[in-house]
C-alpha cells in the first residue's frame, strides 16, 4: 500500500479546517480529538489512477504539548494565542511499487520516521504555516519544507470554510527517494534512469468545510489540487502533473 501521498493530503485538509485550529497557541488549549477520514487520492504522487483511503483520526493537546496521527509528536514553545512553534516527531510513509504498475521494478521505499520545526502565525481571519522535516535513518530519507497560507471564513456559529494556498519544496535526497530512477531500477522497470535535483516539489491549492454539530461533533470536506514542479514533474513515473484530492471526515472533540 502506498500512504504517502494519499494521508499527507488527508493530513493538509484535516489540519486546515479542523475545530482544532492549527494556527492556535496550545499554551492553554486541552482537548481530544477522535474520529474517521477517507479520501479519494492518486495511487501515489504523479499517478493519473486514483482509489479511496481511510485514516483514524486522533489528535491529542495537553497545555503546549500535542500527539496525533497527523500533527505527529511535539510541543508548542510559544505563549501567544496567535503564534506557534516547536519542534516535532513525526512519521515519513514510505511508498510500495505494488501500488501501480507503473511502480514495479522500483521497488518498496520504507517508512521511517522524521524530525523538524514548525511554525504558525494567525492574523485575524488569514494564517500563514510552515514546517522543515528531515529524514531519520535511510528510510524515507530527505529534508522537506512545507509553506502554506489562506483564510479561514466563518459562516455562522457552526461552520467554516477555510481556503489554503500551498508550496512544498524538498532536497535532491528526498526528491530522488521518491522521483528518481536509478540504474539498477531502471534495468528492473525498462524505465529511464533518472536524477531530480532539489527544488520545487508541488503547489497547490485547497478548500475545507468544516461544521459543527451539537455535542462535540464535527464534519469535514474538502478538495486540494497540486501541481507538480520542477524536476519532479519531469519524473519518469509522473504520469499527470495535476493531482486531485477529496476528502470527507466526521469526528467527535471533547
């Protein structure tokens, strides 16, 4: 199975249009999130074939410190109720070539985990957010930097629409993991060898509402379009530069 593509853009929508605002200081915020995601995705980043994915939700805040399947482990070292940041564990999803016949050959890119910063800054109704991960081990390995920005729109008391422009950019070793072909690969899939320096992954844009129902539930959709750039579009097994996500998540906050 490939997740990579698919609960990263799960990741992007949930964090965007939660109640759990992202953007907020977790100086004096406690709660539990619980809940169940899907998604319709490609079968992996560049692909032009796409399926359904399910992720269980969990993100947990206690004061400054947080865990969850999406934001990952960390602690929030600021105080203001407008700005965040801090460093975090997290978790890189590999990638398997039975995904996609277009995969085989390459073989299965393992998952591992990452450490970085982050960062978010929210000024009345627009926010800015940022995050820089680096690999750990030879799984999954790389650094990437994450840059996002949008405005969050209240529609009554119970429903947001939350509108994000997104830019990713990683190094020559992520970019390679993930778009390379090596010469040994390229003998196993009959396709061309290949380098992708580093530089500009994806951008994109996104929307997400969220509404919230009496007793701490909560609904989200979304829809997030990316376009690969750089050397990554150029890739061997980018078979659409243009990739499509949808989302649909229900969960319960208390």
């Amino acid at each position: 199975m490939n997740p990579a593509g698919s609960l990263a853009t799960i990741s992007l929508l949930v964090l965007s249009g939660a109640p759990a605002l992202a953007a907020d200081s977790g100086a004096e915020r406690s709660f539990t999130s619980l809940g169940l995601a899907a998604a319709y995705v490609p079968r992996y980043e560049g692909a032009d074939e796409y399926r359904w994915r399910a992720l269980p939700l969990i993100d947990i805040q206690r004061g400054r410190y947080f865990l969850g399947t999406l934001r990952g482990l960390g602690v929030d070292l600021s105080s203001s109720p407008n700005f965040a940041f801090g460093p975090r564990l997290g978790y890189r999803f590999g990638r398997d070539e039975g995904d996609s016949s277009r995969l085989r050959g390459l073989g299965d890119i393992d998952a591992g985990l990452e450490a970085g910063v982050f960062f978010r800054l929210r000024l009345d109704s627009w926010f800015i957010r940022g995050d820089v991960a680096q690999g750990i081990g030879d799984a999954a390995d790389g650094l990437e930097v994450q840059l996002g920005g949008g405005r969050r729109m209240k529609f009554g008391p119970a429903d947001d629409i939350v509108v994000e422009a997104t830019l990713s950019f990683a190094d020559s070793d992520y970019n390679n993991t993930f778009y390379g072909v090596t010469a040994a690969q390229a003998a196993a899939s009959g396709l061309n060898r290949y380098e992708a320096g580093a530089g500009l992954r994806h951008y994109g844009l996104g929307a997400n509402w969220t509404h919230r129902f009496a007793g701490g539930w909560f609904s989200s959709l979304g829809v997030r379009v990316r376009q690969l750039g750089g050397d990554v579009a150029d890739s061997p097994i980018v078979d659409n530069e243009t990739q499509v996500s949808m989302f649909a998540g229900l969960g319960y906050r208390f």
